[in-house]
C-alpha cells in the first residue's frame, strides 16, 4: 500500500497470533499494522477453510450475471447485489440507497426516478469502463460463449483521494492521519480460447476447471528481486553522516519502494522507486495544459516537490485499473500560485474530473550513471528493468531482478533502510547471500460468475454455502427436558421448602391448621 510506514512486519510463516503492547514502550505504527494484518489473515484463512476458494451465502448470493443485449444501444450485464467470498476476501454487490434531498418548495414537480437497484457492467464501482475503450466492451452476441468472472484485489487510499478521510478539526497545514485499504472487485469477460476450452457448449465441472488452472497462472507472479546495500563509489564524502563502515550511506531512516510501472516481459517492463513508499502525493485543483495547480506544495523540504521531481498524475479510475501512466518531470514551480509546470500535458480524460479526485504521487528515481559507468536513460518517465545484474537505486541500496521473469504493474517490494545498522532489512541466507522474493503485493484473486451464452442466457457458475446453525434435533429435545426434569427433583429433594423462606412456609403450615 503507498502509505507513509516505518516498515511491514506481518510474516505469517512465524504463525504469531496477537501483538501485545508492553508498558513504557515506544509505540509504532509498524506494530498497530502488523495487528491488523494478523486478524485479517486468521478471518480470511478461516472463512475460505469452511467456504472454499469462493461462495456466496444461500439465501445472499450477490454477483449473479444477467446478459442484457439488443434492447439496448450497447451490451450490457446486470450484476445482482448480495455477498460472495473470494479467498476468504467479503465482497459486496448491494448498492448503496441514495439519499433522498430535501424537496424544493419552487418545483412543481419532484424527481421521482427510482435508481437501478443492481450495478450494470458499465456502471460498476471499481471498473471505471468506457464504452469508447475497444478493449473494455463485452464480446459480440457472435463471439458468445465466455465466461464473466470476478477480479479482486486491495489497494489504499489516502485522506488525498477520500478527501472525507483528513479530519479538518486538525487544521488544513497538518498532514492527513490514518489511510485505508478497499477491496476492489471488478466483473470483467474471459474467451473460452483464453481458457483453452475448444468446446462450443462445454459443461459447468469443464469451465470451473479450466477456469481455476487460469486463475492459478494469473495469481502466482513469477518476477523475483533481491535487495542489498553495498558501499557506494561517493562513501567517504560525509563522514560525519554515516558510520564509517556504513553501507546504507542515507542520513534518514527510509523505508523504500520499488514498483513495477509497465508490466510484461523484461524487455518491455519498467519500474520506478521512492524512499517514502510512494507517500507522497499532492491533490490536484484544477489542470490548465501543462500547469498543475495543487491544493498543497507539501509540508516541509523532504515531502514537497522540486523541480526535476518525476510525478504521476492519476485518480480514482487510473488507480482502480492499475493504469500505467506516463510520468512527467517538474519543470519549474509556482510557490505563490501553488502551481508546477510538467514537462508534457497530461493525457486527455486523466485528472480533469473532480469527483474521480485527482492527485499527483512523486517518484524518487532519476536518470543517471548507473553501474560500470553505464547510463540509463527512462521510458515512459520509469526505469528499465535489467535482469541478472544489480542496479544501483541510491545511497548503496540495490535491487536484483531475476532472470526470465514477467512483471505486472503494481506489484512492488518493499525495503526498510536503516541508519543505526548502515544497511537494508532484507532475507539473507547462512552465507549472507541476499534472498530472492516475490512480490509483496499485490495479490489478485479470481472467481468465475457466468458462461454467458449471448441472447440464449447465461449458465451460472458461482457457488453457494447454507448456514451451519439448524434446529435443535428432537431426541436431543427430550434428552434436555429429562435433564431439567431431574434436576428440579434433585432441588426438591435438597430442600422440601422449594426455595421459599421460612416465614412463608411458617405461613403456609399455620393456614393448613386452622382449617
């Protein structure tokens, strides 16, 4: 997640169950975080234990597929509220009711239009579709057969992107608090032939099959990187900085991000890094060609923008479909305007919509000598990535991209420099060597939805789970009345006053003589 973190602790191969503060310590955000991901991790691990890798409640089942095409300008699905669970991950298809304004004593007539009360394909929450996208429309009714299937994933949000987030009660000069982290789930079109399914009218156990040896190839990433810190050529510039021996050579503590910006294979893959996990950002106002102006600056020297900065311009939509946007180079700054001028305009439809909040995210990286006197130049505004060698980021940290991988964008490494060890926090093996890793994130799960069969309907392909509790069984019934039966008889024996006072069985006796 780009938020502003010490560092990531949640190891779950070390199986701890709970965090537990100790008195007079410093506390750390790193702790609070590690917390929540250990609950999160027992609660999904156990809720995809009893359900399986998907389902939905029986009576609940959301996300059911209805094929709405001919009757409309362009092809549509209906996506149908309730619940389903991926890996063990909640999501909701309910959409939320509107509020109802207060009317308008002017207008003779109120709006009484109802609101669909099902998403569309088009209108999804986290989609973000454009009908004039060739690559977001559903296949043709000729192309009928595919299968819909469910995409979800997490990314965080910031008090910059959920402005409702920043608690204005600290005052606009404070930075935001707390981020957030959103399930996004996204209803999207697979072919049968992306499937290797050859079968015009294939069977549910075919398509749920193939479906799940797909889904395992697009979860599991294949790119690995290591991660080192190695005395740098300029190490005994400021001595007084560092520890002498120090290989890590920055005067702060960073906690350092490296993220894939245009996947695929190596040869066309890029990445782009930032010693502040990608935290800092700027909320836009308003574009005017290549002017930018920002609600902030930023707040001190370390967390504002100078020129020669690389930044990213996106927004609600362009996060939510991972879009690779081409990064641009701060060219000159307007402190009293609160403005900067990028080094290109940015791309028509990205950042102009206010209610998408757009923000730009900076980047640390810049073109420069790398090793062996090499220099690198960027593409797209982000590094290339070079396999098999290791690549310099600053101050004697370096990264190691394994050979014959293939990236996706946004998946990213996290690596935590520190100044008291002179080094980076990272796997090493007996011999010291660095360890390759897979991503931290960002973890993708699947779920198939609907063979859609074009005017013919659509064959639904989730699955559903009925609830554990049921009634009490009869013999179990009689059993517990002849226990409470024995029970009262054991009481009465122990006390023949059945739990009444002395002066009320006094009473009682008294009345039996006299009459």
């Amino acid at each position: 997640m780009h938020a502003d973190l010490s560092r990531l602790t949640f190891r779950p191969e070390r199986h701890y169950s709970a965090v537990i503060a100790q008195q007079g310590r410093v506390q750390l955000d790193a702790d609070t975080n590690e917390q929540t991901a250990i609950q999160l991790h027992q609660a999904r691990t156990f809720a995809a234990d009893l359900i399986g890798r998907h389902g939905g409640p029986r009576d609940a089942t959301g996300f059911r597929i209805e094929y709405v095409g001919g009757r409309h300008e362009i092809d549509t699905l209906f996506i149908h509220g309730g619940r389903y669970y991926v890996d063990g991950i909640l999501c909701d298809a309910d959409r939320p009711a509107p509020g109802i304004p207060v009317p308008d004593e002017d207008a003779d007539v109120q709006d009484s239009t109802e609101p669909p009360a099902h998403w569309t394909y088009w209108d999804q929450p986290d989609a973000h579709l454009d009908p004039e996208r060739p690559g977001d429309r559903l296949p043709s009714p000729a192309q009928a057969p595919f299968v819909v299937y469910l995409k979800v994933w997490e990314r965080s949000v910031s008090a910059a992107e959920d402005p409702a987030l920043r608690e204005v009660a600290l005052g606009a000069a404070l930075p935001d608090t707390a981020a957030r982290v959103k399930v996004v789930w996204q209803v999207l079109p697979l072919s049968l032939t992306a499937l290797d399914i050859e079968d015009a009218e294939p069977a549910k156990e075919v398509v749920r099959a193939a479906f799940d040896r797909w889904a395992a190839r697009q979860a599991a990433p294949s790119a690995r990187l290591a991660a080192r810190s190695e005395r740098p050529d300029h190490a005994d510039e400021d001595p007084c900085l560092v520890k002498p021996d120090a290989r890590y050579r920055g005067p702060e503590n960073q906690l350092y991000r490296v993220e894939i910006h245009a996947g695929g294979p190596a040869k066309d893959a890029t990445f782009k890094w930032s010693r502040e996990n990608g935290s800092v950002v700027f909320p836009v106002d308003e574009l005017d060609g290549t002017w930018v102006q920002l609600a902030t600056l930023g707040h001190d020297a370390k967390l504002d923008l100078d020129v020669g900065d690389l930044v990213e311009l996106t927004d609600t939509a362009s996060a939510s479909r991972l879009d690779a946007r081409p990064l641009m180079r701060v060219e000159e700054l307007d402190l009293p305007g609160r403005r900067v001028r990028l080094s290109a305009e940015p791309e028509p439809g990205v950042g102009r919509f206010p209610h998408l909040n757009p923000f730009l995210r900076r980047w640390d990286h810049h073109e420069g000598p790398k090793r062996k006197g090499r220099t690198t130049a960027l593409k797209g505004g982000a590094l290339p990535v070079a396999e098999g060698e290791w690549l310099a980021l600053e101050d004697g940290v370096e990264v190691y991209f394994a050979k014959d991988g293939a990236y996706r964008t946004g998946d990213h490494w996290i690596i935590p420099a520190r100044t008291a060890t002179g080094s980076v926090e990272w796997p090493v093996d007996p011999a010291r060597r660095p360890l390759l890793q897979a991503p931290v994130g960002i973890a993708r799960h699947f779920a198939p939805l609907a063979l859609v069969k074009g005017e013919h309907g659509a064959v639904d392909l989730r699955l559903a789970f009925g609830p554990l509790a049921s009634s009490v069984p009869a013999a179990d019934e009689a059993t517990l009345a002849a226990e409470e039966q024995a029970r009262r008889e054991e009481q009465a024996a122990e006390d023949p006053s059945g739990g009444r006072s002395d002066t009320t069985a006094e009473a009682e006796a008294t009345a039996e003589g006299d009459e």
